[in-house]
C-alpha cells in the first residue's frame, strides 16, 4: 500500500523554458512543444506556448525524454534529456525553414465574396458592372447593399465612411466619394467596423463602431489622373452638361467639377436653371497633418407656375370655392468655403473646421385669387406682386483638442461658433374686390443676426479590462437680433405710415446646459452601454413694437439609453436597446409675433408649446457565420412620441374670417405650430 502510494508522485515531473524566433527578443506564440518517453515510446504528454512563448510542460514520468519543438513555417528543434522533477530547458530559437522553389505559375478561379473574421470583401471583377463608371455602380450590384435617399445601406446599417487603400479621402461623405472612385481603379471593396475617427486617436474604446467601406485600388492604377464630361439634351431646349477631374497620387487628391443643368425640378412645380462649379483638396504634410479644402459656387433660377383650387363644404346645400394662381422667379447665388485642418503631435491632436457662406438671392412672385362671396354670390378677386432682394452671410468655424495620456485615459474638449448676417428688401402691391378699393402698397427692411456659441468639455477612461467610462460637459448660447419695418401706403393716405402687423424689433436668446454619462463594458460574448443625461434649456423672446412682450421659457429635460447584446462565437449577435429623449421648442415657434408679408398666408407663434418627448424601443438579432459567404439579419422597433410638435392650418374659406384673433382675407390661411396628439409606430 505504501508503495503504491508513493510510486506516482515519485514519477511527476515539470518540464520549463521559452520558444524564440531567430533574429527576434519576442516570444514565438503557439508554438508546439512535444515530450516522449523513451522507454514507453506510447507515453506522449504535448503543450503550445503562450503569447509570450513560454511554455510549462508536466510530465508523468521521469528519465529519459525526447522534447520535439515546431511551428509552421519553422525548422523542427529535437533534443534528448533526462528529466528529474523541475527541469528548465531554457530558451530555445526556431530558424524559419525557408525552401527555394523554381518558378511556379497557379491559376485559380478568384471567390466574388470572402468573410475573414468580421472583414467582408468583393472582388470587383466578380460581378458585371458598366464600363466607364464609378464605385456607386459597383455597391448597387453587390449583394446586401442598397442606396436610400442618398444614403448608402449594408444589410440596413448605414455606412459610415469610406477609405481609400485605408486612408480617408472624402471624410465623411459617402456618396462623393462612391461618384469619384472609376470602377476601373478597384480591385476590391472591403466592408468592416472600426472606433470612429474621434475614438481611435485616444485608443479608448467605449464600444461605439461605424460601418466602413475601404475600397483597394489596383497596385498599377494607384497613381492616376481622372478626367469626364458628358452631356443630354432634349425638347424645349432642355439640356445638362458636366465635366470633372480627379487627380489621385496618395496622399494628395484633388477634384473640380463643372456643371450647368436646366432640367431640375423646381419645388412647387417648375423648372431650375443651375450651374455649378467646386474645387477640393485633400493632402498629408509630414504625416501628421491632415488638410481638407472645398471651395464652390452655385447659381440657381428656379421659375415655378401653379393652380389651386378648393371647395368649401361648410354648406352642403350651398358650397364656395376659391380659385389661384401663382408665379414666381427666384434666382440665388451662393459662394462656399468649407474644410478641415488636423494636426497630431506627440499624444495631443488638433483639429480646426472653418466654414462660411455668402449669399444673395432675388424673388419676383404674383399670386392672383378668386372667390365667391356666399351671400351676394358675386365674386371677389385678390391679387398680390412681390419683389425684393437679401443678403446673407453665414459662417463659423469648430476646434477640438483630444489628449491621449495613456491608453487608459484620454480628454476632450471642442468649441463651436456659428454666426449669421441677414439684411433684405421687399416692395409688394395688394389689391382686394374686384374695383380695387382696398389697395395697398408695402415697402420692407428687414435686418436680422445670429451668434451661437457651442462648448464642451469630456473626460474618458478605461474601467478594468473591458469597461469605459466618460463624462460630459457642454453649454450652448445663443442670441438672435431682427428689426423688420414696413410702411404702408393707400391710395387716400397723404403720407406714408408704418404697418405694426409686419414691423417689430425683437430679441431671442436660448441657453442650454448639460451633463451626460456614459459607461461601456464589452467582454467577449456580453456587452452593455449605458448613457444617462441632464439639461437645463431656456428660452427668452423680447418685443419692444408694435407692442411690448417679454417672455421666457425653462425647461428640464433628461436624457438616457441603455443597450445589451450577446454574441455567440459561431456567429450570431443579439442586441435590445431602451432610449429616452425630449426637445423643446425654440424661441421663434413660441414667439406671439404675426408674420403677414403675404396677407393670404399668415403665421403665428404659440406660447403654449410644451417639450417633445420620444421613447424607443429596438431588439436586433444578427446571425453571420464565421467563414460563410451568407449573413441574416432582423430588427423590430417601438416608438412612442409624446406632444410632437406639428403644424396646424386653419383656412378663412371664401370670405374674411378672424381666426385666432388675426384678420384673415377670403382664401386665405393661417399656420401655427402646436403639440400633436402622441404617437405610436412599430417597424
């Protein structure tokens, strides 16, 4: 009994040492270690080493021992020792076994589509596309992809940007970039998630992904100048023409686009003259700076002509109609700068966005009514001219500035400031009744001015092995200034007199504070994301004419969402999401002012607007198998909109009304905005 209880222990023994790669310090990972007994030769006890290369190999006997080490790709390493309790083989390096071959030639038929781990490819080549075209043509005849309202879908998750060679060309325009890759220059196009861009400088991960496309060029086409043009015509001297260039040598790209189209449809029925002309440029300096430049013009002449006609019911015995039609002219010329300069240096990161818009915009309209009056049965005309003239200008410019001190922790911190510059004119002419005894003519200036100015503040760090943690703070300002002063003449008046009804002077302000939290733990299998925020929203409006008004507005709104998934390491995702959120309305909405510029067409503020709020209720399931041409996909969604803000139109019908307290003439309408009944969709 003794001895069997002592024999086995006696015969246990720990073998010990390190695999390296020749030439190299690091450990060489999953390399297998393989011990033998020589006098049992069936007796075989194996290990791999770990991601360091060592290995601890337990043995259970002692003596004579054969230890064969190898790794694909490397020489097999043999060695015989005897082996007494803890033995430490030392460190042991494996020489690639490289064989010289003759020259071989392997022809294989290419797969159209390959999934390696969560990278799905295309081989462009694979699938008919036209001659002569773009990298859009190619992604609407790749299977699982569509293109919706300008926006490109993948299995029904939008993309978010796309690459070129992996570098980023055409931030985060999807389409521009899709409209300028030839479909000669792709080899393949490769579609997988990555931290977004603001994310992946700090190294922190809070679990938020966007869906890339990265398009790899062909290695003999990397290099290339890009030039097109076409044309149509038609009837009715309709015609488009457009002309481009493109100019790709990594890192540099630049672009420039002419066109001019008169086919384009003009809102309210029409047609629109345009001519447009953009240049871009995109470079690196120095690795470590990144500039993006777009500079373009745009001219347009939209002439717009419609008939309406309405049928009043009020009086089944008895209806009246209304009978109009409109015309305008309106010509706009617009001049854009926009674009973005980053710089890195050491673990700060720079980034500066200065934008601005010039713009002058001319409108020529005629509306001329009819309607029957219901009790004299005779009828009545109205008849509108308006001319006038606006200047605009618009701009403003975003910085950020991220530290990333660690790969634990990180900080944030940006400002925006956007500003606006509007002054106009207008002259209009109305008539009423069909001698014109009311007439009236009405000269207009309006100068108005915007400035908002956006901060915020974000700290981010890594909470144990797979959690993230950051906090946020941000604070909005903004102020609005608007002078309008009208005068009016009639034909019996000896002078000119001011309109209160279109004159004001007023001012608006809004502020808005807030707090938001957001934690994250992603594991292999379970992830969690949870986002809890605060914000304090106030709202002031200050009328000193016609009369004097002074109102303000507080709101308290929290924000929050809460996300869980599971993932299955055969291929499969499911994910259950909560979110809540509230807006309010702004100051212009709740304002009391009139607007009646257009005397058929009034608008009214409401004070008695009160905040949106909006819950969502999401599950999705995803299956894709790992290494399998195939992937499905589902989503289920709830979502309840409680006081939605809408916009009511009450209309006078074929005779003045005073609706709301407002004098409105026959035919014509007024609109306010005021909170709907909740809603409820499911999808």
């Amino acid at each position: 009994m003794l001895f069997l209880l002592c024999a086995p222990a006696a015969g246990q023994a720990r073998l010990e040492g390190r695999v390296l790669e020749l030439g190299f310090d690091a450990g060489l990972p999953n390399a297998s270690v393989l011990a033998t007994n020589l006098a049992d030769t069936t007796i075989i006890s194996g290990v791999t080493t770990d991601r360091r290369g060592f290995f601890d190999l337990r043995l259970d006997w002692s003596g004579e021992t054969v230890v064969q080490i190898s790794h694909v790709g490397f020489r097999t390493f043999r060695d015989t020792l005897a082996v007494d309790g803890r033995t430490d083989f030392g460190v042991i390096t494996l020489a690639p076994d490289i064989v010289d071959l003759e020259e071989v030639e392997v022809a294989a038929r290419r797969e159209r589509m390959t999934i390696n781990g969560d990278t799905v490819e295309f081989y462009a080549g694979g699938f008919y596309v036209p001659r002569y075209t773009y990298a859009e043509s190619l992604v609407a005849a790749l299977p699982g992809f569509e293109v919706i309202g300008g926006t490109v879908y993948y299995l029904g998750k939008p993309v978010d940007r796309v690459l070129i060679d992996g570098r980023a060309y055409f931030g985060a325009e999807v389409m521009e970039a899709l409209q300028a890759m030839p479909i000669e220059m792709i080899e393949t196009l490769q579609l997988y998630e990555q931290l977004p861009e603001n994310r992946r400088f700090s190294g922190v991960d809070d679990g938020s992904r966007e869906q890339v496309i990265n398009l790899v060029t062909n290695p003999n086409m990397r290099r290339a100048l890009m030039l097109s043009a076409g044309g149509s015509g038609g009837s009715a001297d309709r015609f488009s023409l457009e002309s481009g260039a493109n100019l790709l040598d990594a890192p540099l790209q630049v672009s420039g686009e002419l066109e001019t189209d008169n086919t384009l449809n003009a809102s309210g029925g029409g047609i629109t003259r345009r001519d447009r002309a953009r240049v871009s440029y995109n470079n690196t300096w120095n690795e470590n700076t990144r500039v993006r430049m777009t500079v373009a013009s745009n001219q347009q002449d939209s002439e717009t002509e419609s008939q309406v006609s309405r049928t009043y019911l009020a009086q089944a015995d008895a209806p009246t109609s209304y009978d109009e039609s409109r015309t305008s002219d309106r010509k706009t010329l617009s001049h854009t700068l926009s674009g973005s300069i980053r710089h890195t240096f050491g673990r700060h990161q720079l980034t500066f966005n200065p934008r601005l818009l010039v713009m002058e915009n001319e409108l020529f309209s005629t509306l001329n009514g009819t309607s029957l009056d219901p009790v004299s049965l005779t009828p009545r005309t109205i008849s509108t001219g308006t001319e006038g003239s606006g200047n605009s200008l618009t701009g403003g410019f975003s910085a950020d500035w991220q530290l990333n001190e660690s790969d634990r922790w990180g900080m944030l911190a940006s400002l925006n400031l956007s500003f606006s510059d509007d002054s106009g004119e207008s002259f209009q002419t109305s008539s009423f009744d069909p001698t014109s005894s009311f007439l009236k003519t009405t000269r207009e200036t309006v100068e108005s001015g915007d400035l908002s100015v956006d901060a915020s503040a974000g700290f981010m760090r890594v909470a144990g092995e797979n959690g993230f943690l950051s906090i946020d703070f941000s604070q909005t300002t903004s102020r609005r200034v608007e002078d309008r002063l009208a005068f009016t003449r009639q034909p019996d008046d000896v002078a000119e007199r001011i309109d209160s009804t279109l004159s004001n002077d007023h001012r608006g302000s809004s502020a808005s504070t807030g707090v938001n939290l957001h934690y994250g733990y992603s594991a292999e299998t379970v992830g969690l994301d949870l986002n809890a925020g605060a914000r304090r929203n106030t709202r002031r409006f200050t009328q000193s004419f016609p009369v004097l008004e002074d109102d303000q507005r507080t709101d308290y709104l929290l924000d929050g969402s809460l996300s869980a998934s599971r993932r299955w390491n055969s291929g499969g995702k499911v994910t259950a999401a909560y979110s809540i959120s509230g807006s309010t309305p702004s100051g212009d909405e709740l304002s009391r002012s009139v607007d009646d510029s257009n005397p058929l067409f009034l608008s009214v503020g409401n004070p008695d607007l009160i905040a949106t709020i909006q819950h969502e209720l999401k599950l999705d399931a995803n299956i894709k198998k790992r290494d399998a041409p195939w992937g499905a996909g589902g989503r289920l969604t709830f979502r309840l909109v409680q006081n939605p803000v809408g916009t009511e139109v009450r209309y006078a019908g074929s005779s003045d009304q005073v609706l709301l307290g407002i004098p409105v003439p026959a035919g014509g309408q007024l609109m306010r905005s005021v909170n709907l009944d909740s809603e409820r969709s499911a999808g």
